[in-house]
C-alpha cells in the first residue's frame, strides 16, 4: 500500500463514522460532541496535573512513593480501559476485509488501518497526557535521564492495545458461530463483573486485619483504664497519674509510628513484586527507577512490552484472516450429511403445553416468550445482577455484622426481593415488545386477543422475576432468621408487587417501545420521549410498590399499640392484599388489551426499524 491509497482509506474510514453519527440522530451526536469535548478538557487539565506533580512533587519523593504513584496511575488506566472494552467486547472492524478485497489494497494495509482507527480510545486520549506530563515533569526537574520513559510508555501503550486486539479477533472468531455467540457474551460479561467485585469480597474477608494490632490497642486501654481506677482508689496521685498517661500515650505513639513503617514496607513489597511479575507494572517500575539513575529495568521493560505488542498484533493479523477465510465457520469445508433423528410422537414439546387455569393463546404466547428470553444473551446478563448485589449488599451485611431486629427482618427480605424485581423486572417487562423485533408482526398478524398476549408476557417474565425474588427472599430468611409465617407473607407481597409492576410496565410498553439491539441491552435508536418516560416510570414505580408493605406496617404498629403479639396478622392482610391485587389485575388487563390493539401498527413501525 503506497502513501496515496493509505490517505484515502483514512479518509474513507473518516467518512464511515461521521456517517454513523448522523444516522445516530442530532441528539446523539451532540452528545457525543460533548463528551469527546469534556475528554479533551479532562486530558489537557491531566497533562498540566501530571507535569506539576512531576515537577514540584516527585522528585523530592521517596522511590516507594514514585513507584505506589505510577502503580496508581496504571491501575487507573487498566480500570477504564476494561470498561471501554465491556461496552464492546467483539471487535468491529471499520474496514472489513472481504469488501476491499477488489480494491488495491493488501490485507495487512487493511489491518493496520484498522488497527490505528482502534487506537482513538477516550481511555487513551484521556489518561496519555497525564503519564505523559508525570514524565516531562521530572524531566524538567533535572532528571534527564527519564526521557527512557517515553519509549517504554509507548511500549506500554503499544502491548496494551495489541493484547485487547488480539483478545477482541479470539472473541470474533468464537461468535462466529451464533449458539456459542450468547455463551461468549455472559461469560466474558460475568467475569468482569465479578473481577470488579473482587475488592469488594477482599474488604469483606480482611485478610490484612492484624490481631497483634488489635491485641495491643486493648491492652493499652485497659493500661487506661487501670490507671484511672488507681486514680480514682487514691492508690496514685494526680501527678502520676498524668506522668503514667504520659508515658501510656508516647508508647501507643511509638507503636502506632513502627507499624506505619512497617505498613508502608509490606507495601512496598507487595507492590514491586506484583510490578515484576505482572506486565503492565513494568512501566511504574521501570519509571520510578529511573529517578534513581537505573536504566535497566526501563530498558528491559520497554524490549518486553514492545515484545508483546508485536506478538499480539501478529496472532491478532492471522485470526483475522483466518476468521475472513471461513476457518472459524467451517464454510471451507463440505459440510457433513445431516441425519434426522427419530421423533417420539409421544413427546409433549414446550410449546404444546398449557398453563392451568390460563387460556391456550396466552399458554402459547408465554411458552414462546420464555423459550426467547431463554436463548437470549441480554436476558442471561439481567439475570447476573442478583447474584452481583447478593455478593455486594451480603458482605456489606455480613462484614458490618450489625444485629438486625426481629421485627425489621421480614421488611429487610421483602426489600430484598423488589430489588431483585426491579433488576430482573424493569428492564424486560418495561419494555416487553423492543426485545420482539421484527417478531412482534406475529402477535399482529395473530388473531389471539390482545389481553391474552399481554397476560402471556407477564407469565413468561414471572420465573425471572418472582423466581428469583423468592430465591433471594430465601437467602435473606437464612442469614435473618424470621417468624414462621413471614415467609409465605413475604412471598404473597412480592407477587403482588409483581402484578403492580406488570400493571404499569404494560402500559409503558405499549405507549413507549424501544427497539433493542440484538445480543445487548443498548437499544438501537435513542428518542428523548421514551428516555423520559422511563425515567417516569422508574421515578413513579416506588410509589405504587409501596402499599405492598402496608401488612408488615399495620404488624409492627399493633404490636408497638396493644398486645397483639405473634399473630400472623401480616400473613392474613398480605393474602388479602394479593386477591385484591389479582382482581385489580383482571380488570385493568382487559383495558389495557384493548389499548395495545389501538396501538399495536404504532409499535411495529418502532420495533422493526432498521437503521440504513
């Protein structure tokens, strides 16, 4: 590729994005404007921030201090740079291979260009400046020699981006086929999420609590305590009682000051060795030690960044032509005679039952929705929030390990389980018909009335929602022991809440769907009047969720008015409250059939939309 045809394929790839913002909307864009504009602001304030620190601060530091800071500093930039990656975990490629193949370009041009349009990262444009001004800080300082640190900063850089290359072409290449794409997807998701946890379980566990820190703080008050019994025995007198607090507070003093020295040296030790073994700490520690005058560890981490950089790119070149040639989807090959397996006439299939006491159209309509929901990898990914807040509210709980009493147990599951609902619920149900696309013009075609559609969805989404609600309620009655008969209580509550919530989220869908992409839980258009609407709805939920408490309430103020203590007065009022729910639910269910008939044309015209 000569210099002419890089320039156009630049200027090619320039013109492929600013068309994709203009499709995107005016909204979007100047959105968009505006946060690349604050990224730039953020960057530029870095760069002034990073060279005062670099001139006024560092160099009169100690090394243990420089390298903490640039450990800091990286830990920083690998935090965000993860999360730019979780937002797009497969690589798009602005130029994809198989269209400029007639073109007079090779495939290694294309890569590259592909490669250098990846490198216009917020992340990057963000944090660079910084580690750049924490450079030319030092250098300008006196510190000549830390001019070693731009190339390994580069090198840094360099191995960084080539890495999540490579990573993005190896995730490419596994969904290519589509089964394995929604597996892909919640695992990789999953296990960011819980790698973001991973601080909030180590603050949970403590590992770093020291007994003989403890021990000696407890002897030092009971030295303390003593003394001031001797006081006020008259065993001592007032000036040696002074002289003793004294000499009590210069030893705790002493002490206190060994184990920060002692602190800051596990510190120290912990944060070289994991800037050794681990390559993104090479550049915090060549850095540091170049402040020192050694050149060698800049040195060796600049040829063993910039090593795996170009190995990394290298792997990342042949899965992409590997994965353009058809190697990962078998097209190469002849594919294998397909034999078809014996069918059991006897077998019931999924979406030939029923559901008892429902109608055979809204049987069919929930069967189909969950089997959807099932099979989809954005449902898989709500469904890991549960789990998520169990492990960080529960070790918050279970660290601050605080007495709860006995009468705010139950309100604490059923708190429990509308969180669930609100995490597992709002998102799906709010939005029952943009997760249908271009399958919503079976409903409309159907001839099934429109309530017995609507009553299908609630059912289908009831397993996730409730179910999971039960599970956590469950959880939350194990860790918080409850009076017997909270538990069928509580269960009754967080159903009816189930219903308010389907009440509402079915009028939400119908008056504002939102198109969903596939495969993610980012919709493909954004309008400001179904933003605002959720808002709304979101803002408006808590409110009519809250009557479900009322039975918990009404318990606890008679037990504070009279003696009516352990009678299951919540259990009798919470079934009450349920039918009188259910009843609510039959008759507004039938209104709201009707309006979604009125405006079932509207919502397919928003839901099978496509961008051009």
């Amino acid at each position: 590729m000569n210099r002419e045809h890089l320039l156009a394929f630049l200027w090619l790839r320039w013109r492929l994005r600013i068309n994709q913002f203009r499709k995107a909307g005016a909204l979007n864009a100047a959105l968009f404007i505006v946060f690349v504009v604050s990224t730039l602001i953020a960057a530029v304030g870095l760069l002034v921030t990073g060279f005062l620190v670099g001139l006024l601060a560092l160099p009169h530091a100690s090394p243990t201090v420089r390298l903490l800071v640039w450990d800091g500093v990286v830990l920083a930039f690998l935090f965000f740079w993860m999360i730019g990656l979780l937002t797009e975990l497969q690589r798009a490629e602005g130029l994809a291979l198989d269209k400029v193949m007639h073109l007079p370009v090779s495939p290694s041009g294309a890569f590259v260009i592909n490669y250098i349009s990846s490198l216009f990262s917020l992340t990057l444009i963000a944090f660079t400046p910084g580690m750049v001004g924490l450079i030319l800080g030092q250098v300008c300082a006196g510190s000549v020699v830390t001019l070693l640190a731009l190339p390994l900063l580069a090198a840094f850089v360099l191995a960084v981006t080539g890495l999540t290359y490579q990573f993005q072409g190896w995730l490419a290449s596994l969904m290519a086929n589509p089964r394995r794409r929604r597996a892909v997807i919640v695992g990789i998701t999953a296990g960011f999420i819980l790698l973001a946890q991973l601080p909030n379980l180590l603050n949970v566990t403590r590992p770093w609590d020291d007994r003989t820190k403890t021990d000696a703080k407890a002897q030092w008050n009971e030295q303390r305590a003593a003394a001031s019994a001797d006081l006020a025995a008259k065993k001592i007198t007032p000036e040696e009682y002074q002289q003793r607090e004294k000499d009590l507070q210069n030893e705790h003093n002493e002490r206190q000051i060994k184990e920060s020295l002692r602190a800051l040296e596990q510190t120290e030790r912990i944060a070289r060795i994991a800037s050794t073994v681990f390559p993104p700490g090479w550049l915090a520690l060549g850095t540091s030690e170049l402040a020192t005058g050694a050149v060698a560890p800049a040195l060796l981490g600049t040829l063993g960044l910039g090593l795996i950089g170009v190995v990394s790119l290298r792997r990342a070149y042949r899965t992409t032509v590997r994965l353009y040639t058809g190697a990962f989807t078998g097209q190469s090959r002849r594919p294998a005679p397909v034999r078809s397996a014996p069918v059991d006439p006897s077998r019931v299939r999924l979406l030939e039952r029923s559901i008892p006491w429902v109608s055979e159209q809204a049987s069919v309509v929930a069967f189909t929705t969950f089997r959807s929901l099932v099979r989809a990898p954005e449902v898989k990914m709500v469904l890991i929030a549960p789990f998520i807040m169990l492990i960080v509210f529960g070790g918050s709980a279970v660290s601050a390990k605080a007495e709860i009493p006995a009468a705010v147990r139950p309100l604490i599951a059923l708190g429990s389980g509308i969180a669930v609902l609100f995490l597992c619920g709002v998102q799906l149900i709010g939005n029952q018909f943009g997760y249908d696309r271009s399958g919503f013009r079976a409903y409309v075609l159907s001839p099934a009335p429109r309530r017995e559609i609507l009553l299908g969805k609630n059912l289908a989404l009831a397993p996730f929602g409730v179910g999971m609600g039960l599970i956590v309620v469950l959880i939350a009655g194990i860790a918080y022991p409850m009076r017997i008969d909270h538990y069928p209580a509580v269960a009754a509550q967080l159903v009816t809440a189930y219903l308010l919530l389907c009440l509402l989220a079915n009028a939400l869908s119908i008056l504002s769907p939102i198109r969903m992409a596939a495969g993610s839980m980012q919709p493909s258009r954004v309008k400001m009047l179904p933003v605002l609407l959720q808002m709304a709805f979101l803002a408006v939920l808590p409110v009519v969720l809250l009557p479900v408490a009322i039975p918990l309430g009404v318990e606890l103020l008679l037990a504070e008015l009279s003696e009516i203590r352990g009678w299951p007065v919540s259990l009798v009022l919470s079934v009450l409250g349920l039918g009188i729910a259910a009843l609510t639910y039959r008759a507004v269910l039938s209104s709201e059939g009707r309006w979604l008939a009125l405006r079932e044309k509207a919502i397919l015209e928003i839901v099978t939309h496509k961008e051009e």
